[in-house]
C-alpha cells in the first residue's frame, strides 16, 4: 500500500448499493478474501481518485446501526473503532438511498459520532422522478453537518463528484451529530469519572457490543466486567432503545426540512409483481418454475462447454504424451497434472451459471421473496428461509451450492447448510445410480410407473430428507450461540444492473480456481500417483506377465484388449489396488470385493469416476456403456451368486446417496468455513452414516435373495 | 388495542408498546418505535412470516415477534 493512498471505507444499510459504489469506483480492480479468522467477506479495491491521489477502498458488510447484532456488523464495528486495525478508514463513507433515507441516516449519525472524517452519499438518485421524492442538499448538508453527495450508479450521477470529494477530504469535519450521555448524564458521569480519557460514544458501544450478541474475541482495551456491573443487560437495552429515539428526533429533525415524499405516487408495476411473486398459489409454482429453468440450463448449456473443455484437455494430454518421450515425467505431466488441470477448469461452467442466476435473484430482490416464502418449511429443521437457495442449488452441484451459503448471515445456520448439503443429490451421482439401477432393479412397472426411474426418484428425495434430517440434529448437537431472530428486508424489486452480475460471476469463479482449485489439483495428482505406482515385481513387470499370459492362452487377442488387460493388471497392483484389497473386508458385509474397492477408493476423487475405474478393472472401453454393464452382470460371488444383486445393488446407492466422496466439496468447505475441523467432521460423519446404511440394508436384504 | 398479528392485509395502525425483550434494537432502530406508523404488507403463502411497512420500507418478521409487538387502529 503506497503512502499517499487515502484508507476509504464504505459503509450503510444491506441494499443501498454498497456494492454498486465499489464497482463503480474500482471496476474489475478489487480483492474478495476473507477477514482474518473469520469467514465474513472482505471486499478491497483500488480506485484513482486523480492523477496523483489512489485511494484503497474496502466495501464493509451491510449493516443497520453499530448495535451488534451479527458477525458481519461487528466486523464493522471492530475495524471502526480500532484505531489499530489495518483496515481502519481515513474517510468513511455513509452509502444511504433515496427512498428510505430517515432509516439509513441512523446509522450516519452513530458513524459520525465516531469523529472519523464522514461524508454522505445518497445513491438511486435515478428514482426521485419516479417516486416523487425531492432532497434539498444544501439544507441537508447544515442539518447534517457534513458534505452530501447525490448520486445514481445506475446512470453513473455523481460519481466523480464522490472521487473530487474525496481527494478534499481535509475538508470534512468531525463533529458529532448527538450527544450519547443526554440518554443517562448520572450513568455516563460515572463513567466519566473512571475512564477519563475515553470517548463516551466509543465506549458505550464497546459496553453494549455483547448485549445482544456474543462478539468474537476483541481484545478489549477494557475489562468488560468492570463497565456491565453497575446496569443489567436488560437496562442496557432500554438505554438503547432510547439512543435510537434521541437519534430519529435528530433525523427527523433534519429530514423535514430537507427531504419531501409525495405519496400520492402508486406503486407501479414492481407492487403487482410482488404481491404475484409472493401469491398462495402462484408464488410456489413461479417459485419451481425458475428453479426448474435454471437446473435445466445448468445441465444443458454447461454440457456443451464442459464436453468441450474435457475435449481439450484430454487433446493437451494426448499432445504431451505424443511430444514427449514416453517415461515417468510424460505420464505426470498428461495423467497427472494436466488430467488435474482439466478436473479443476471443468467446474467451471457450473459454477459461472450458477453464480449467474443467484447473482441476478440476488439483485432482483426476488431471493428475500423465497426466503419469505418458505421460511415455515425449514424452520421444524432449526435453518431458516435463507437456506433453501443452497440447498435447492446443491442438487446441481455441491460445491456453488457451498459458495451459495454465502447469503446466510447467521453464521450457525450458515454452518448447518454448509455441512448438509453434500446429502442432496449432485450431477455427478447420476452415472453412478443409472448403472447400478440399469443392473439391480427390474425393468418392470409399479402401479403404472416405471419402477426405475422411481427409484432414481426416490434416491432424490432421500438426499433432500436425509440433509434436513441431519439439520435437525445438528441443530440440537452445535452449542454456537444464536440470535434467534428471524428478520429480512425486502427490498423493492429492482432491473438487475448487469455490470454487478457480471462482477459477481467473475469473482466467484475466480476464486473458486484460486483456493478451492489448487487443493483440487493436488489431491487429483496424489490419486493419480497411487493408481499409477506401485511396488513389487508384480506392477513393475506387469506387460511381462500379461503378454506372456496372453501367448499362453493362445487365442487371438486385439492388441487394444491386450492394452486394457496391461492396464487392468497395473491398477490391480497399484498403491491404490493395494488399498482396495486391504479394504476388502470392511466393505464385504456390504457384498462387495476388492475391485469396488478399488472404485469407492478412486471415487473420492470424483463420484462420476466410478464407472471409468469399473472400466479398468474390468479391461473394457470406458466409451462402451453396455460393454461395462454386461461385465457387471457377468461377475459372480463365490458363492454363484450375481456380485451385482438386489442387496448389494441398494447397498451400493445408498452409500454413494451418503457418503462424502468429493474432494472438491471438501476443500471448498475448508475454505468456506476457514477450517479443516469442519470438512474433516464432515467426511467422517457422512462416511460413517453411509458405511452403516449400506452395510444395514445388504444384510436385511441378502437372506431373501 | 390490537396484535400486530391481528391486522388485516393493507391495515395501517400506530405502534403502542411492546413487550421489551421480544423486540430487538435490530427493529427498533428500523422505525418500531412507539408512536410510529405501522402497515402490515403482506403474509407469506404458509401464513408466517408476516411483512411489515416501516418507514417506507418492507420488513419480513415471524408472527412469534409480531405478537409481541401492540398497534392501534385510528
Ligand atoms: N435504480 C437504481 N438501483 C441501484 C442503484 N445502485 C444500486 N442499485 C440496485 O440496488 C440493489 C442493491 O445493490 P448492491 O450494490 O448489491 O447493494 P449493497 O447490498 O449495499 O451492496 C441492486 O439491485 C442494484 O442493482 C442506482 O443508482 N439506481
Ligand atoms: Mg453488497
């Protein structure tokens, strides 16, 4: 950070267009982290205010006042009052918005308070006309008593008005707006009394701070117990409660003589939409409807640049393999490496359509109806509205359906979705399930149903069940504390402003690539070295043994069977093969041998490599789907018995319905919730309730077959 | 004197009192505020949660807050 850029913090209410101010200031020149330890957001840019001055600007998260109610607001709160705090602002800006301009001047008179160099901005501008809303700067400037700024970024008003304003920033002053102590002189007196060199707004906020919320560790300069002992929590709130009358006489104060509303403007057609959007019945099927459209795109248009991408990289491996000479480093490099490469770019399309579609429900306003609307649905299962999004998401992909959970500020319910959602059924399921029914249940109908697609069906709903059932539990079983209150704005539907999607979309891939994709690429390398080494004479001399085996049976092999039986033999004594007969007996009551052993192992990688490592083993083309089934259905137990039967088909789905067998999902977990404690209690925990079902169901079943 | 939750679609009432520790600063500091005015904007398909207009704005509550909180009708 160079010395002459000016510290510019932006700050107000969720929805005013924080985000938007960002944009326009920083454009595609920002950094999306996280704050250090915790997993709230942090969103920095860089903006040149003229040719000599850049200012770094960070978008603070949307709050309501400085009263703590949330992670996210004592993020602002900790960075505001920390003098210390390397993201602490020179110059605070109060983004506010024309239509609910008294409630968000609250939060500017407590900023101001503050004594930090404040200036206001009124964004939306483009709406007064509409609205029939008229604001007298010039007067709202002295009743504030600070410089105020009109802008809209949707017509781009004002912004290098702001820019100018900032590069002036000496000029603003750093008087209060009120006088905390009015609200209690005897208590603040007392206060006086004992800390004398302390501002009193300052420290009535780090005494109220843990009132109704338990902060993160602070460091308080403080004892708190010192400054709590002489008035209750509960008159704490009572005093609180009277901040906010002295502070909205201030404002209103202020307001009527700068600010005219005339309400005689109807609603316009955002009112019909809405009370369509949320309709008894319409608001459900709308609801479906878009979810619908959205899975549908998912699928189709991600297949075309997925298949292409999966083209490419397995062009780049075969051009390394061809170029290079044939040994250890060739195969790292196109089986290894690039294979990787080519696991990680493959989520892409995924995860830009994905991040697309919420990003524009997201700036619609229509995702506050969802949450709206189903909140009473999840509430019996401890989450609330706001975790339907993931959830619903999660039967696409696990792993935007993480990054999706973003938007749940409580954290515990944050928390709760994030671990579930590996239950609901993702994509790469379904090769999996389509195989194993195609093998296991009768191609037959019940009551006029296909008895096939029932059971897919079926496998559906038991993710959905399974994940709302583990919420409840967990909901009971996690002692992080929460504020039981459920509140959400809606804001007014509003056009999606396509620069803001366009971001979103852009910084969510990137860094998905970023944090989740490295860890990806590493572990892929790891898989890809065990199933491709091995020790012992067996894997070393393994095209040896095959062709000399072949001219012992002296029938007429394709040299491609040949291959296929090469590689089938190498697996089979790989690290990894080894690992597959060493768990042999543990997935044995599940009525399985080594070779989907070797598959479950393999599978971590990616569930959708089941049936490419089951092609290896068996020594067919991965290509020839029917090939593979036929040699499933060809292998028999010991005892005679079809290895692919009733009872260890359903054994089979129920484990991969359950079981967290996705690194990916486990490394954007780590990064989503900053800690290997949460994704490694999630794959030992699923793991484990998978193990149990299908070990559970193989033995109820097997006696009848 | 009425609950919040009583209110029809499209009321307009004056916020009375309400039971202090039900309400929190969150939607004090929102405008529920003795005094001011209060229009219940909407119910969700499910019957709860309820919208709520507060100063110009929209705000989705569950119907365990609003019983707490009492209006009157003019
Ligand atoms: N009409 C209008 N809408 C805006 C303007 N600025 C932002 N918005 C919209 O307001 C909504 C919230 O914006 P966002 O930047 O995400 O707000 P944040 O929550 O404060 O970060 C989005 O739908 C934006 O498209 C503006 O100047 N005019
Ligand atoms: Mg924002």
């Amino acid at each position: 950070m160079s010395s002459n850029s000016l510290k510019v913090a932006l700050v107000g209410n969720p929805n005013t267009g924080k985000t938007s101010v960002f944009n326009a200031l920083t454009g595609l020149r920002q950094k999306v982290g996280n704050y250090p330890g915790i997993t709230v957001e942090k969103k920095t840019g860089r903006c040149s205010l003229n040719e000599s001055t850049t200012a770094d600007i960070i978008d603070l998260p949307g709050t309501y006042s400085l009263n703590t109610t949330s992670l996210d607001e004592s993020v602002v709160v900790e960075i505001l009052l920390n003098k210390k705090n390397t993201d602490h602002p020179e110059v605070i800006v109060v983004v506010a918005e024309v239509e609910n301009l008294k409630r968000n001047l609250l939060l500017f008179t407590q900023i101001k308070d503050l004594k930090i160099p404040t200036l206001l901005v009124i964004n939306m501008a483009d709406r007064m006309a509409k609205k029939g809303i008229e604001i007298d700067v010039e007067t709202l400037e002295k009743e504030l008593n600070t410089k105020v700024i009109l802008i809209s970024t949707r017509s781009e008003l004002g912004i290098d008005e702001l820019k100018t304003q900032l590069v002036n920033h000496q000029e603003l002053n750093t008087d209060t707006c009120t006088d905390i102590t009015a609200i209690d002189q005897v208590y603040f007196e007392q206060l006086k009394s004992i800390f004398s060199s302390f501002d009193p707004y300052k420290l009535w906020l780090l005494i109220t701070q843990d009132v109704n919320f338990m902060p993160i560790e602070k460091n308080p300069p403080l004892q708190k117990e010192d400054l709590t002992s002489t008035k209750t929590k509960a008159e704490l709130k009572k005093l609180q409660h009277k901040e906010t009358v002295l502070r909205y006489k201030f404002i209103n104060a202020a307001i009527s003589k700068a600010y005219i509303k005339n309400r005689l403007k109807a609603d316009g057609w955002e009112g019909h939409l809405d009370r369509v959007l949320t309709n008894k019945f319409l608001g459900f099927i709308i609801f479906g409807a878009i979810l619908l459209t959205i899975f549908q795109v998912i699928f189709d248009f991600s297949s075309i640049p997925m298949d292409a991408i999966d083209e490419l990289f397995a062009g780049l491996a075969q051009v390394v393999q061809n170029s290079l000479p044939a040994g250890v480093f060739a195969d790292l490099l196109s089986d290894g490496l690039i294979a990787g490469i080519g696991g990680v770019v493959i989520f892409i399309p995924q995860i830009a359509f994905l991040s697309f579609f919420i990003a524009l429900l997201e700036e619609s306003g229509y995702m506050s109806r969802v949450v709206f609307m189903v909140d009473r649905l999840m509430r019996p299962f401890g989450l609330s509205g706001k975790s339907i999004v993931p959830l619903m998401t999660g039967t696409a992909c696990a792993i935007p359906a993480v990054m999706a959970t973003r938007n749940i500020e409580n954290w515990k319910d944050r928390l709760i979705t994030i671990l579930v959602v590996p239950f609901t059924t993702c994509s790469a399921r379904l090769p999996v399930y389509l195989i194993i029914i195609s093998l296991v249940i009768p191609n037959e109908r019940f009551l006029g149903l296909g008895l096939q697609p029932l059971v897919l069906t079926l496998l559906y709903f038991l993710g959905f069940a399974m994940a709302l059932l583990a919420a409840a539990v967990l909901n009971g079983v996690l002692k992080i504390p929460k504020t039981d209150f459920f509140m959400v704005e809606m804001p007014p539907l509003r056009r999606p402003q396509f620069k803001n999607v366009g971001i979103t979309v852009y910084e969510k891939t990137k860094s998905f690539l970023t944090e989740a994709g490295r860890l990806i690429l590493a572990l892929s390398v790891i898989i890809w070295f065990l199933g491709s080494n091995g020790i012992g004479k067996d894997f070393k001399n393994a095209e040896q043994i095959v062709t000399s085996k072949v001219e012992a049976s002296k029938m007429n092999w394709t040299k491609e069977a040949v291959e296929q039986e090469i590689s089938n033999y190498k697996l089979e004594h790989s690290f990894i093969g080894y690992m597959g007969k060493a768990i042999e007996p543990m997935v044995k009551p599940m009525g399985l041998d080594w070779k989907i052993g070797i598959a479950l192992i393999t599978s971590f990688a990616a569930r959708e490599v089941f049936v490419g490592t089951l092609a290896t083993i068996y020594s067919v083309d991965e290509e020839d789907q029917q090939t593979i089934r036929e040699k499933m259905d060809s292998e028999r137990t010991s005892s005679g018995l079809k290895r692919f039967n009733l009872a260890s088909g359903i054994a089979i789905l129920l484990f991969y319905a359950f079981a967290m067998q996705c690194m990916s999902t486990l490394a954007i977990v780590k990064k989503e919730t900053n800690s290997w404690k949460w994704p490694m209690l999630q794959f030992g925990a699923m793991t484990l309730i998978a193990y149990i079902c299908a070990v559970g169901s193989y033995q109820l079943i097997i006696p009848y077959i | 004197m009425k609950k919040l939750s009583q209110l029809k679609v499209g009321e307009r009432a004056t916020i009375a009192s309400f039971e202090e520790d039900a309400v929190p600063v969150k939607l004090l500091e929102l405008g529920c505020l003795p005094g001011n005015q209060i229009v219940l904007h909407s119910i969700a398909p499910l019957k709860d949660p309820i919208c709520v207009e507060l100063e110009g704005s929209q705000i989705a509550i569950r119907r365990e807050t609003a019983v707490r909180i009492f209006v009157e009708t003019v």
